[in-house]
C-alpha cells in the first residue's frame, strides 16, 4: 500500500544539512524503497541526491519538509527526522576508523592529488 506522509521540521544540527550531515541524510533515504522529497522555501529536491540535499543551503534553525511516499514511508521519515533534529552529527565514526595511537596522514604526490597514507 502506498502512503505518502509529510511533515515540517526545524533543523536542529548545528552544522544544519551541509557535509557530512546531509551525505548522513541520503544515506539513510536511500535505505528506503520510498521516494523521498525534501522541501526548502520554494526549492523541491530529491531526500535521496546528496547535490539536492546540498542546493537546499539549509542552515541550523530553518524550516524543511520532508515528504516520503511508498511502503516504508513512515520508517524511512522516523530516520530521517533524527538526523535533521539532533544538534551534533556522531563524530565518532571517524575516530574509530583507525586503530588507537594509529593516524591517518595524507601526502601529496607529484601530479598534485592528495594521497592517504598510514604512520
């Protein structure tokens, strides 16, 4: 059965949908058999293009739609608005991806592209 469901959120993270919250936002919507729309002023995007999620320019404290329609439409909404409300996106991720005492470095190779390397 299809269900369309829509609902008006504050945004919430202090770095608003930008980066690494709105890369977090499409991961999550397209997890989802639903499609999922994303609303700004009068700008209309695809919740599942990270270049639409981006044009929306949405900073902390504005106003956003969200509009998810299929099957799992209300699932796929529940897990989107937690990533648009919560101030801090996890930092977490990226101190667990290399061992304790172990950091990435990045060097740069003769063509000029940035290349990461383990110390």
């Amino acid at each position: 059965m299809m269900v369309t469901i829509k609902k008006k959120l504050v945004v919430r993270n202090k770095q608003g949908l930008h980066a690494r919250p709105a890369a977090l936002f499409v991961q999550i919507a397209n997890k989802f058999d639903s499609e999922v729309t994303v609303v700004k002023d009068d700008l209309e995007v695809n919740g599942k293009s990270i270049m639409g999620i981006l044009t929306l320019a949405a900073e902390k404290d504005s106003s956003i739609t969200i509009i998810a329609t299929g099957k799992d439409a209300h699932q796929a909404l529940l897990e989107l608005e937690k990533i648009v409300t919560v101030e801090e996106t996890e930092q977490k991720h990226k101190a667990q991806s290399a061992p304790p005492g172990h950091r990435a470095q990045v060097k740069h190779t003769s063509e000029g592209k940035a290349k990461r390397c383990s110390s």
